[in-house]
C-alpha cells in the first residue's frame, strides 16, 4: 500500500511541476525552461522504453513487447520533438516536426490498445512472436515518427489526425482499464503509474488532436504530457527499490501476468518447493499459472473485493502443492490407477492443506488448497464437504483447474478442444461444480449457454 500511495504522489509531484510551469495568460513563456522539461520528460520516457524492450525481447508473451511498443513510440515522438525544434539542436524545425509527438501518441494509442486485447490469453496465441512483433514495430514507428521530418508534405491533415487521435484515446482508456484490473489485484506501484498514464494520455491524445486546451500555453500542456510519460519510470523505480525484479513488474502490468508476479512476494522456501513440485511432476510445468490466471478471471466476473482475488490467485498457484509428497510413480503412470494408488493420489489435498498453513503469510489459501477436489453434490474428498460448505475460492479453483486438466496433454490423455472440455464442465454443472461458477467461465470463454448445453447433451 505505501508503494501505491508513493505512485500516486509521484504523478501528483509530475502534476505540480507542469503546474508551475503553466502560465495561462498573455505570450509569457514556461518559468522553467523549456530544455530541462523537454529534456527530462524525453530522457525518462526513453529509459523507461529502453528496460521494457529489453525485458520483453526475453519473453515469450507477447503483451510486454505490445506495451513496450506503445511507449517506444510516444518517447520517440518527443525525441524527435526535442531534436527538431529550436530549443533543442534544432535539426529539420518545422510544423510538421511540432507535430510528431501526436503522431508517437497515436501510435502509442494503438499499441496500447493491442495490448489490452493481447492480455486476453485467446487473443495473446494468435500474435506473431513477441521478438518478430517488437523488429516489425520499430521499424512501422520510426517510419511514421521520422518521415514527415524529412518530408513535411507527408504529415497527415488535421482531419485525419483529429479522427486517428480519437481512436488511440480509446486505445489508452482500454489500457488504462487492463492496468486498472491488474493494480486491483496487487495494487503495485508500477500498475498504478501505468494505470494513471494510460488515463493521461487518452486526454492528452484528443486534446492534443484539438489544438491544445484553450487558453493554455503549448508548453504548460507538453509540460503535463511529459510529465505522464516520466510517470511510469517513477513507479517502476519505486516498487523496484521495494520489491527488485524488472521481468516480473513488466509481466505483471496486466492479467494474466500479474498472478505470475505474485511469487516474487512468496518466502524464499515456498520458491524452493514450488520448483521441486514442477521438477517431480513435470505435467504440472505452467498448469498452475494457467489454473492461476483462469480462476482470477472467473473470481473477477464474480466481482470479487481485490482480498478475495488475491486469495483466489494464490490458492490456485499453491493448489497441487501437495503432490511433492505423492510418489512420482503414480503422478507420472500413463494408464489408470488402482484403488490404493487413487487413495495415495487423493492426500495431495492434505498435505497440501499442512503445507500452506505452515507458510507465513500463505495460510490464507488453506482452504482453497484443501477443498479444491471436493464436489456441489458432497461425493468429493477430502471431507465430503457439499454445496455452500465448500469454500468459494475452492469451487472457483476446482473449475479452473478441471478445464485445464482436460484441454492439457497428459501421460495418459491428449488434450480436448476447448469446445468439449467447456462442454464436460457444463454437464457436471450441480453435481461436480458450483453451477454458479460454471455459468461465469462459459460467459468468460464467449459461449452461449444454447451452443454450450448442445455440446453437453
């Protein structure tokens, strides 16, 4: 919470300062000159593009390299801003060099909405790979951000600025919302810098298509858009300082990537186990931030307090913790398992249930953990516990968690297409599942109840 409230006085210091610099009458010029905002606003946007392109190139999802985009594109357009104009080395000055950092805007508005749409996981397959998207990107930015320099005439007109202008807003604001939606979860500095930038420059982008805010000087509003570039840098610094770990503050400014980031706050022990769990059953190698990022998403069309998603998120991640004491034999056997092998199988909920509670600060997810194998209809284990008795983060969990055991390959099963797996869920809708909990995840995965309950009968 102290990080969070160190962001959001961080934006409120940028604010200030764009403030003092804001004469609203007469031809009076900027109190600070004008070279240290251009300079420091451009400086701070630049390296804040410099760490999120070089972490993104390292990872495979694609969002990070959408978002690192997005901000190369706005630094880009101040850089070339400062450049141009006589304030800085006055390199090819003219309007249409006063110009590029709406266009970098733009382009940034764009990119950033491709990255709300890209951290749906549906959406985030189907994107070329993030190195092919982040060469691909650079060069379509530095073409469009550096061309009407070298060639006024190739400045769009005014309409077509104020109709492009319109669209990167509600680029922002659909950013803006993803960033909102992870900072509910972890409520970090770095999501609320982010969240508070996006916002910032959906304003800015259309004011900025409108000829500026009326009666303000060009440089009071350039002064405040810099600021809300500089922003993020400082929230990344903040929680860095707090919390070090660049890769996963990257990874985390959206779902599913904030449960991931999530174990940077686990002890030191609960790493060690997690990755001796992966390492005995290695069919559990990225099921538990798939069942992770699935449960958060059902818990937050259940429109659960930001307490009870982070209990979700964590009981999902720790649910097979268990299993470290199951024998590998048995984890790994390709065909069915006997009655005793099953009963073996089955106190991975327990020793999972001790595990947790053990941990400092994780106890929180005890039930979760130790419930999430029990059924609507009370025939499941370990307690035979029915209905409303079971925990909702454990019915939340045990829906997630069966959808991705069915779509995922196994020693003994391939995968289902998600279409029959949604279709298995549905048909245990009452007797296996929360029927509640079930009709949220098919609403989540865009199926109609009539398509869905055809698949089912």
């Amino acid at each position: 919470m102290t990080g969070t409230l160190a962001a959001f006085a961080s934006a409120a210091l940028l604010l200030a300062l764009a403030a003092i610099n804001w004469p609203f009458a007469g031809d009076a010029g900027p109190v600070l000159p004008a070279e240290v905002v251009a300079f420091a606003g451009a400086g701070a946007a630049a390296l804040f593009t410099a760490i999120v392109v070089t972490i993104a190139w390292t990872l495979r999802d694609r969002t990070p390299a959408v978002i690192a985009l997005g901000c190369f594109s706005m630094a880009l357009g101040m850089l070339v801003r400062v450049v141009a104009d006589p304030i800085g080395f006055g390199l090819a000055s003219s309007t249409a060099s006063h110009l590029v950092p709406l266009v970098g805007m733009i382009a940034g508005g764009f990119w950033f909405g491709l990255a709300a749409l890209s951290a749906q996981p549906e959406t985030n397959h189907r994107l070329p790979s993030s190195r092919a998207i982040l060469v691909a990107g650079t060069v379509f930015v530095a073409a469009i951000c550096l061309a009407p320099v070298v060639n006024p005439g190739l400045m769009p007109g005014a309409t077509a600025l104020q109709l492009a202008a319109g669209v990167a807003g509600a680029g922002y604001l659909a950013a803006c919302y993803a960033f909102a939606r992870a900072w509910r979860l972890l409520r970090l500095p770095s999501q609320a810098a982010m969240t508070i930038g996006a916002a910032g420059f959906a304003f800015g982008t259309i004011a900025m298509a409108g000829g500026g805010l009326p009666g303000v000087q060009i440089w009071a509003f350039e002064s405040m858009m810099l600021g809300f570039g500089a922003l993020p840098a400082a929230g990344f610094l903040i929680e860095h300082r707090a919390r070090p770990g660049l890769r996963a503050m990257v990874l985390g400014l959206v779902l599913p990537g904030a449960v991931t980031s999530m174990n940077r706050g686990y002890p030191a022990a609960m790493h060690g186990l997690l990755a001796a769990v992966e390492d005995h059953d290695p069919e559990l190698l990225g099921h538990v931030s798939r069942v992770a990022a699935l449960a958060v998403r059902i818990g937050m069309r259940m429109r659960l307090n930001a307490s009870h998603l982070r209990e979700v998120a964590l009981a999902a991640q720790l649910h097979d913790i268990g299993k470290i004491a199951v024998p590998q034999a048995i984890l790994l056997k390709p065909g069915r398992l006997t009655p005793a092998e099953f009963e073996l199988m089955k106190k991975h909920t327990t020793y999972g249930e001790q595990i947790v509670r053990r941990m400092p600060g994780l106890s929180l997810a005890c039930r979760g953990v130790g419930e999430h194998h029990e059924r609507w209809d009370g025939a499941g284990y370990p307690y035979a516990r029915e209905g409303q008795a079971i925990s909702l983060t454990a019915r939340i969990v045990a829906v997630a968690d069966v959808y991705d055991a069915l779509v995922s390959k196994r020693s003994y099963k391939d995968g289902w297409a998600p279409a029959d797996a949604l279709a298995e869920i549905v048909r245990g809708a009452g007797s296996h599942f929360d029927p509640r909990v079930v009709e949220e995840l098919v609403h989540l995965q865009g199926a109609t109840d009539r398509v869905v309950r055809s698949a089912a009968a």
